[in-house]
C-alpha cells in the first residue's frame, strides 16, 4: 500500500500517532518494519446489488515483537527473500458519500424514490470518481426511465384454428404482438403511463393472419410500488376485418422470487390478468388468463443460459355468449442470450381441461423487454 493510501485510511481509523508511522512506513528506530502491529487493508469492492456495494476498511491482527515492534529481517532472510511491491489498492469512496448513498438506498426500499434518487445524485456530485460512482448513475438512469418497450411472437401447431377475436391470448391462439409505453411520473408513488400496443392472431394456414391486426391505445395505473398490479383501460381500434372497435379494462399482475431447494437454485414467477371488452350486444366479453413457472439453471455457456422447468397455463372467456376454456401443464425450457434483452421459450403444453381450441402440442415463444 503506498504511504499517500495508508495515510489517508490510517487517518479515518487510528489517531495521528499512528498515522505518522504508517505514512513513513517506518519503525521507532530500527528501520523499516516489514510489517506495522496492524496492517490495514483496503477490500475491493464485491458484485453485490447497488445497495449493498460498500467499501470496508478491515484490521487485520499481527502477531508483533517487543511493543509491537518487529526487527527488519537478518542479511541471509532478506538474500532469500526478494522484495516485491504490493499491487495499488483501489481507491476509496469518501466517507461522505458512501453515507449519502446508504441513505440513499434506504429511502428508495422504503418507497421514496424522489428523495433516494436525489441522495444518489448528491453522493455522485461528492465523489465521482469513487468505485461506486457507475452503479449510482445506472441505478437513477433506472429509476428516472420513462420510456419502455416489449414484444412477443407465439407460435403452436394449429393455434390458427381459434378464435380470432380472444381477448386473452392464452386460449391459445398463436399471436404477435409489440408494446410501447411512456411513464408520466416514474418517481411517483402511484405511476400512471400511455400504453400504446398492435396485436395481431396467427393465420390457419401458418404465419399471421392481417385480418385479425388490432392496436389499441390507453392509460395504465400502478396503485403502489410494493404491489405488483396495474389497471388498463384502453380504446382498441379494429385495423382489420375480424377485429373490433371497443372499450376494454384490464387488471394485471405478477411477480417472481428465487430460491432453494436441496441445495438447487429455483426461479418463481407467475402472473394473472382479468378484464372486461365492450361487447357487440349489450353483456360485455370476459376473460381471465393466469400462467406460473419454474425454473432451474441447467446450462450456461458464455453468455448463453439455459434452464429447465415446469408451467402450468390456464384461461377462460365469454365471447358473444359463447364460453371457452383451458389449462395446460408440460415442462418448460427457456434460453437467453445476453446481452440482448430476449429469451426464447419451448413449452410442452399437454392439454388437461376445457374445451378451448388448439389440443396439445408444442409452443414456442420468443419476448423481450427494454
């Protein structure tokens, strides 16, 4: 450790006494100490999540001499052992700062963006060369983004066969689709975002059917930061001959974990949606739609992942007075490829109830989000 580095941790952990000795790396009297009654080091940083990357100044104990005083090493010890120079320490983040962003991080769990992201801000104003300074700008780039996007293509063997107007694409009609939205607050405590999104079914015969093309535009609301849910209300907008011109509303929600069991990781999530569509008579069309996963790491290559589960799919709805239903259970297989923001999935999904159209058979699914 250079004598500029220890005096300045030595200065925020021992008194001035101490501090002198360090920086002159030096002994009362004797010569060079090879090692101080204490040595201090500086750890590096970990790959730890934004709020918990600190950097910690360590003592560590050393067996001393006479009033913890070492004598430098004999002519034949010093022959045999070459000198080396430690490596540079990194460097560390003012004390002032690493307080700032604490705080900062804290207020964001607790649900307070505004007043974590400016900390954030502040404690990157203090020390911007500081080894965390890249981690706060990507954390409020994060936090602060309006605009977000997503797509989707679904594709399964006679999924052509269903109804091309399902409100709920887990009846199993294959489907495409893209969303893009805009958050009007993103540091609010309830959000609220224009959501503006094109569907369109797959055709009988294979490949998408323009018919079915359908856009809709609308407004989501997010009640609370610590619940998972939005609520949707949109205008869809019929682009083709079999969709339709109609006020919808939609409650939405998901969420996922991970853990362990038996020693292996294991990804939770699932997710679930409900809604009404303004019908062509006067009783409006009903669907519900749910759909839990999971997961466990079973190949990893480069930047290429692979994981291995279970899903279990499921949905009902009422269209024109009509009701049709699903569920689907089969194993699951899912791909990433970073750092592109897509997965592709392959699904067996074995039909088990309902009367929904297609039958069983394989789905694979390829979606994104940025």
């Amino acid at each position: 450790m250079s004598a500029g580095i220890a005096a300045q941790v030595a200065a925020e952990v021992a008194d001035a006494t101490v501090a002198r000795l360090i920086a002159a790396g030096w002994g009362p009297g004797g010569g060079a100490a090879p090692v101080p009654p204490h040595r201090i080091l500086l750890e590096a940083p970990r790959a730890l999540p934004p709020q918990q990357t600190v950097v910690r100044v360590v003592t560590e104990p050393q067996a001393g001499g006479w009033f913890g005083y070492n004598l430098p090493p004999g002519q034949a010890q010093a022959a045999a052992q070459p000198m080396v120079a430690p490596p540079p320490a990194p460097p560390a983040v003012s004390p002032e700062a690493h307080a700032t962003a604490t705080a900062g991080y804290a207020a964001i769990r607790a649900g307070d963006l505004k007043q974590g992201v400016g900390l954030l801000k502040a404690a990157e104003a203090m020390d911007p060369k500081a080894p965390q300074a890249d981690t706060w700008r990507a954390d409020v780039a994060q936090l602060t983004k309006r605009w977000s996007g997503g797509g989707y293509v679904l594709t399964r063997e006679g999924a052509g066969g269903g109804d091309a107007l399902a409100a709920s694409p887990v009846l199993g009609g294959g489907q495409a689709g893209v969303a893009l939205g805009y958050r009007l607050n993103p540091l609010g405590k309830q959000r609220v975002s224009i959501i503006g999104r094109l569907s369109v079914a797959s055709a009988p015969q294979g490949g998408l059917d323009g018919e079915t093309t359908e856009a809709a535009l609308g407004l989501r609301w997010e009640p609370s930061r610590k619940i998972p849910v939005a609520i949707d209300v949109e205008r869809r907008i019929a682009l083709g001959t079999y969709s339709r011109n109609a006020w919808a509303g939609r409650i939405s929600g998901g969420a996922q974990r991970e853990t362990e069991v038996r020693g292996a990781r294991l990804k939770l999530e699932g997710y679930a949606e409900g809604g009404v569509v303004e019908g062509f008579t006067r009783t409006p069309d009903l669907y519900v739609g749910a759909q839990a996963r999971g997961g466990t790491p079973l190949l990893t290559l480069g930047d290429t992942r692979i994981d291995a589960g279970v899903g279990l799919w499921g949905g009902a709805q009422r269209n024109y007075g009509v009701a049709a239903s699903r569920l689907d259970i089969g194993p699951s297989s899912r791909v990433w490829t970073g750092p592109w923001p897509f997965y592709a999935q392959i699904d067996w999904r074995q039909k088990v109830a309902g009367n929904a159209l297609p039958g069983s058979g394989p789905v694979l699914t390829v979606a994104g989000e940025f």
